[in-house]
C-alpha cells in the first residue's frame, strides 16, 4: 500500500486516478484511514530526531518492507529536506546489510534444527 505524499494528504475516494491507477486505501475503512494517517502524522512531527534523519530510516524501512511507492516518496522528502546522494547512499548500504543479516540468520536456525554445517 502506498503512502500518501505528505502525512496530512489522505487518498482520494473517486473510483481511479487521473493517471487511470487505482488509488490506495480502498480496502481500509474510513474510520482505519482516520486513525493510520493520525498515526503517520504524528510520527513525522518535531521531535529529538531531526526531518532529514527519519527520513533517511524510512528510505531503509521501505527497502525493507518492500514498498516501492513509500521509497519514492521518502526518497523526495529526504532530499527536501537537505539529504546528501552520500547520506541517502549510506541509508541503502545500511539496509542492504540488514537484509543480508537476515539471509544468514534465518540459515544459521534452519542449520541448527537439521544439524547441518556445510563449511567450518
């Protein structure tokens, strides 16, 4: 599911897009929508972490959890708000070593409950 482009900007409720797309949302009851965007908003307000900052996790998040649509968006916002291509770079090297951490600890269980070494 994308994200709205700013955390205020709630979808739209018309049937598509002027691009022809389906528009987001539309399995999520208005009341739901309500309580996630409030949610969203608050998540982006001022706070210890600087805007440029969340944004740089939320390109690493949305790697993460695979949406394309959430990257695009975080990706304009953190070069808004000042990001670096060096900065932005580092957010995607961080998260590309977290995925392949995962890789190796889901092999190191499997390994283990078959009792498996392949290499010393």
């Amino acid at each position: 599911m994308s994200e709205p482009s700013s955390p205020t900007e709630e979808p739209q409720d018309q049937k598509k897009t002027e691009s022809g797309k389906w528009p987001s949302y539309t399995m999520v009851e208005s009341r739901m929508r309500r309580i996630y965007f409030k949610f969203y908003k608050e998540t982006y307000r001022h706070s210890e972490i600087d805007r440029k900052t969340k944004e740089l996790i939320s390109i690493a998040a949305s790697l993460g959890f695979n949406c394309s649509g959430c990257l695009q968006g975080h990706m304009e916002k953190a070069i808004q708000y000042g990001a670096t291509k060096e900065e932005i770079s580092e957010a995607i090297s961080i998260a590309m070593g977290v995925a392949a951490a995962s890789v190796v600890d889901q092999t190191d269980i499997v390994a283990e409950r078959l009792q498996i070494e392949h290499f010393d």
